[in-house]
C-alpha cells in the first residue's frame, strides 16, 4: 500500500477495498458491497487486512454471503450463545426455535413475565404428591389432631368426590379445573357452601405442607351460592312429653339426653353411664365424643334428672345398640305418638327453651357446643313464651317413670 492510497482487491463483478489507517481511525478497513449494503471489518496489518479480502472476496465470488456478512460483535455473540446452551446440550437452532415459538403463544406477554408467574405457582421446592394420597395424609393428620370421629366421617365422605375427579398429582390442579368439579357436583346452596369449606381445608393443609404454592388460590374461580336460612322447627312440650310417654324403657334414657341435655344424635350414641355425674346434677360431654372436638359440661334440669337417676349405677353405653336400630325404632315412635318427627327436632327444641329460660347466649352456647354467632342466628326468638321453656324442662314433664316405686321418681 503506498502513500496511504486505498487498494482494491476484484474477482469477477466482486469489489474490497482496503483502506489505510488514521489517526482517528488507527487500523486497516476492508469495505465491500452485498445487495446494495456497504459492509466493513477491520483487521491490525495490512497482510491480516489482505489475507481477509481475498478470502471474503472467493466468498462473494462464489455466491457465499453468509460469512462475508459475519461481523467480529456477531462472533463474539455466536460464542457467547453457545457457551450459555453448553449446559443444556442444546443446539443454537434448537434454542431460537424454542424461544421464538413461546414469544409467538404469548403474544405481547414477555416470556419472563410468563416464567415468573408459572414459578409462582409451581416453585421448584413443591414436594409432588397424588392427590388419593394428600387426602389420606390430611384425615391421618386431622385424626392424630384429635378431632371428632364425626368430624372425619364428614371430611372423608365430602373428600370422596374430588379424588374421583382428580386422580393426577397435586401440582396438575387448576383454578378452573376444581371451578368445574363444583359446576359438576351441582349441590344445593348449603351443601355447596358446606363442600367449599371442607375442600378449602384440605387446600389450606395443602399450603402448610408444601404441596402447593402460597401464592395459589384454586377456588379463585368458586362461587358461593347463597344459603336462605330456614327457620329451625321445634316440638312443643307435650309433645317431646308424648314420646317419653310411648317410648319403650330402653328409650327413655336417650330420649333425656336428647331432649333435656341438648346433645346431638351422634354424641348420644356415644356416652357412656360413666360421663353422668349425679353427685353434681350434670353430664360431660368429652371432647373425644363432641362433634367440635371441645369437652363441655351440660346441667340436668329436674325432667333429666326423673328419667336419668332410676338408672344410677348403670355401666357401659346408654344406646348399646346399633345406629340404624335407632333410627327406625326413633321413627316408629314418632308413628306410635302421633307427634310429626322434626328433622333434628329435639336439639332444636332444647337451644330454644333453655335460650328462653336464661336469656343468655353465650351460656347457651357452650352448653349446647355451638359458637354465640349461631344461637343467636338460628335460635333467638324462636321460643318467646317462658312458661313453655319451664314446661319443658320442669318437673311437670310426664307422669311416666322407668321405676313403678314413687321413692326412686
């Protein structure tokens, strides 16, 4: 090159030009056209400058654009593409064609903004799990925790349903997915609501455990429905007095707790003649026998006492016998009497009068093992004459007694 005069290299119709340095431009350019762009590279000597001309120039020559058109900063990031996809053992292709078809299904959303919001929901600590066994695992837990028998019996009958409809993992479970297992079920408004809370439960534990995302709300897209509250029906005193007088002697002990002592059907099934404590006039209901799990104490007005003292003494179960016998010997009474059988009248009936009879909510309440916020929803007012809370739980109940001897009455 002299005196600093460009040097132009040719092959064919195909022109470089090398220019010589400066001083604001301190190194030997190589400048060609393809397609009408003007390209340049640069190189530190002319023989670097020379020997990269005629070898881009074959290049043109023999119609190979693609490493004519490679830029030193187009190296430098082929190199860098590669190195980060040495880890996945991919190839670079592989890896735009990867990339481009997320961006094209996401359309305008960033493919980080997808990434973070599906790490959100399924972080990479979750420890998988079926959803059969995550229900196993949460009645074991809820059973160790030392809830109710009536309780679990209720979760695991509820529970049944979604682990027929989901039989994958945990993780697999969408807001939409559970929002259609509810439109499936089609429940009444109570039961709806009832099946919300129980499977929110298991969701919650779900959390807890790491099963499931923090982040993740799966009944997002769950509706309540709402629950027009029914008013309680009650029996009237001579009523509840009809069935102790046409109910067999096996009954009548029952039939008290029932009526006077407010226990539920379940809980009644499982007291003993131990859990009465005549000395102190009342019956403890243990928590191990409470639907809520909680111990509660229960006065014995004067008509427990009458049917309940004759049988001091007594060992083992007050109803010794099935569920079932129950049921159809309990409905048969009613037939007998005459009286029409209320669905779970008798505890009704005794909230009602003994809230009437001491005007106090939350005594109410935690001998009937219901929170305030329900007695005084369902049961306030139902009852609003006294002298009918005293007919109920006075001595004037019913001339009947399980002993023919006066004294023992």
């Amino acid at each position: 090159m002299q005196n600093g005069s460009p040097v132009q290299f040719r092959k064919g119709s195909c022109k470089i030009t090398i220019y010589a340095p400066t001083k604001a431009l301190p190194y030997y350019r190589l400048c060609y056209r393809i397609g009408g762009k003007r390209y340049q590279r640069t190189r530190k000597t002319y023989e670097e400058a020379e020997k990269a001309a005629r070898m881009i120039l074959d290049k043109l020559a023999a119609g190979e654009t693609s490493l004519a058109e490679i830029s030193q900063l187009d190296v430098a990031i082929l190199r860098t593409a590669r190195s980060e996809l040495a880890e996945f053992d991919m190839r670079l292709d592989r890896a735009v064609l990867e990339y481009t078809s997320a961006r094209k299904q996401l359309g305008d959303v960033p493919l980080r903004q997808a990434i973070d919001f599906f790490l959100q929901r399924h972080p990479l600590n979750l420890h998988p799990i079926g959803v059969a066994e995550l229900v196993n695992e949460f009645l074991a837990a809820k059973h160790d925790s030392g809830v109710s028998s009536s309780y679990i019996s209720d979760l695991e009958f509820r529970l049944r349903s979604l682990v027929r409809e989901f039989d994958g993992s945990v993780d697999q479970l969408t807001e939409q997915g559970v929002a259609g297992y509810f439109r499936k079920l089609d429940f009444a408004p109570e039961n709806h609501c009832n099946q919300m809370r129980v499977v929110r439960t298991l969701f919650n534990y779900t959390r807890q455990q790491g099963y499931l995302s923090e982040s993740v709300d799966l009944l997002r897209s769950v509706s309540k429905k709402r629950v027009i509250r029914r008013e309680y029906t009650v029996y009237q005193p001579q009523e509840y007095h009809a069935l102790l007088e046409a109910a067999a002697t096996d009954m009548l002990p029952a039939l008290a707790l029932l009526g006077f002592c407010g226990v539920r059907p379940a809980e009644m099934r499982k007291l003993s003649w131990e859990d009465i404590r005549f000395d102190t006039r009342t019956l403890i209901v243990d928590a191990s026998n409470a639907k809520t799990a909680s111990r509660r104490t229960v006065p014995l007005c004067e008509g427990a006492a009458r049917f309940l003292v004759p049988y001091r003494g007594s060992e083992g179960l007050i109803w010794g016998k099935t569920t079932d016998q129950w049921n159809k010997r309990f409905s048969r009474l009613h037939e007998q009497s005459g009286v029409q059988k209320q669905a779970n009248g008798l505890r009704h009936s005794y909230i009602s009068y003994r809230l009437t009879l001491t005007g106090d909510v939350n005594r109410t309440a935690l001998e009937a093992g219901n929170s305030p916020a329900i007695i005084h929803r369902h049961y306030h007012a139902l009852v609003d004459d006294p002298r009918l809370a005293e007919e109920w739980f006075g001595e004037k109940v019913t001339n009947k007694c399980p002993h023919t001897e006066a004294a023992e009455c």
